[in-house]
C-alpha cells in the first residue's frame, strides 16, 4: 500500500515580512516540504467587510476585552485559508505561521495522522506551558495512535492555545468557518472552545513545531503588560461567562 500524499502547506505571512518569509524558505527546505505562501490579512489595512464581523460586546464578554486590529487580522488570515481549503477542494492542509521552526520528523508525521480516522484538527505546537510539559494526566492527554519517529497523537479534555502550526481536515473547517462567523476571540481561543465548535482537541507529542521567541510578533499577538481594567458592568458579565463557560466545558467532557 503506498503511503498517503502529505497534504498541501500554507504559509501565512505579511508581504512587507521579507525576513521571515526567507526564514520559512529555510526552514521548510530543510525538512523538504514546499509551501504555498499566502499574504497575511494586515490588521493596519482592514476593510469595512472585515470589521463588520467583530462582535464588540461578544469579545468584551468571552476575552475580557477589545481585540486589537492585529488580532482581528490573524483571525482572518486563518479563516481565509479555511474557505480556501474547501473552495480548492483539499481533504486536509498543513497550516503555519511563519516564526517557527521544524522538527525533520514532520513529514513522517503528517502522512501517518492522515492514515488516523478520527481527528478534525491537530495542533503541533502549543503556547500553554500545562500542555507542553505537562505534570498531570489531564494536560497530557490519552495517547489514541501511535506515530512515527517515536511519536503519539494525544486527545485532551483541555485547551491548547496556539494556532502557528496544525493539521486541519475539510469538516473542521467547515465547522470552524460556521461557529466564527462573528469574531470575538483570537484564532487559538476560537479553535480551543470545543465545547462549542465541535473540534476535539488532539495534539502530536512530542511537539514537532515550536516558535521563534527572538521573532517579535507580526500579525496577531497582543503585547504583555497590563491591560485595561474593565467597567464594572462589564467585569461582572465577563465572570458570568467565564462560569458559564466552565459549567459547559464540564458537562461537554462528562458527556464524551
């Protein structure tokens, strides 16, 4: 049985980004996978269209605050290519941003995920310290296949935060394009709200994607530091949603 063609790779990154896109030239030649570089969406240079889809009050009561124009612009950079996924017809895509590096097992890996029945998206790399170096069995999650090169598919009963490298088939983006179809939370957070969006969190460990902390962020990310503390009208819808989410998250997971 021949082994199953790797599935097209995306590369979102912003036209003016020179230096990265010759980092993602690099990167990838050397794990030899060839990419489709797609320009970012540029937070700087919304359209009316864009801005029509952001839910002010929804992102004040699930995020705690208003996303910035960068945030807005990832979120749709990724939700571009998810149409595009399914206009050009692709059963699954490779999805990166461009401030990673590759492990070389990548290529390996992606052909076995896609011999794996279940999963609708596989995040590769995670931002949230829990998931990555876990301590505990619910951040580690229960290995479900066995994977080249010493490496597992996890599924977790958690959020991972992150969105610069994943796996994702046609239904998980359909089912993404359809829950955010009114923006209100960054890309990661979005996919992460399984109780919600349908998506099984699955993961690959060892991560075989991490990010560039030298590369400052280009298209998405909110700086560290204190934020803007909230009326406190809006503070108490906020802890309403948050308990509301937490209550939903549970009796999700009791019933999977």
């Amino acid at each position: 049985m021949s082994a199953p063609a790797l599935p097209p790779v995306f590369v979102i990154n912003l036209a003016r980004d020179t230096v990265r896109r010759a980092h993602m030239d690099a990167v990838l030649a050397r794990v030899g996978l060839s990419a489709t570089f797609v320009p970012a969406v540029d937070g700087r240079s919304l359209q009316a269209a864009d801005r029509a889809r952001y839910d002010p009050a929804r992102a004040l009561r699930v995020y705690g605050k208003p996303m910035l124009d960068a945030e807005l612009g990832c979120y749709l950079s990724h939700d571009r290519l998810w149409q595009r996924l399914l206009d050009e017809g692709h059963a699954a895509a490779l999805i990166l941003e461009d401030d990673i590096e590759i492990d070389p097992t990548l290529p390996g890996v992606l052909a076995d995920l896609l011999a794996c029945p279940d999963w609708l998206v596989v995040r590769l790399h995670t931002m949230r310290g829990r998931v990555l170096t876990p301590r505990r069995a619910a951040f580690r999650g229960r290995e479900v296949a066995v994977l080249r090169d010493g490496a597992g598919l996890f599924r977790l009963r958690t959020h991972t935060l992150g969105a610069a490298a994943y796996l994702i088939r046609a239904e998980g983006a359909r089912r993404l394009l359809d829950y955010g179809r009114r923006i209100a939370l960054p890309i990661d957070q979005t996919m992460d709200r399984f109780w919600e969006n349908g998506i099984v969190p699955y993961v690959v460990r060892p991560f075989p994607v991490r990010q560039r902390a030298e590369f400052a962020s280009s298209i998405g990310a909110r700086a560290a530091g204190p934020q803007d503390e909230l009326p406190l009208g809006a503070l108490l819808r906020r802890r309403l949603q948050r308990a509301g989410d937490g209550l939903r998250k549970r009796l999700h997971l009791l019933a999977s």
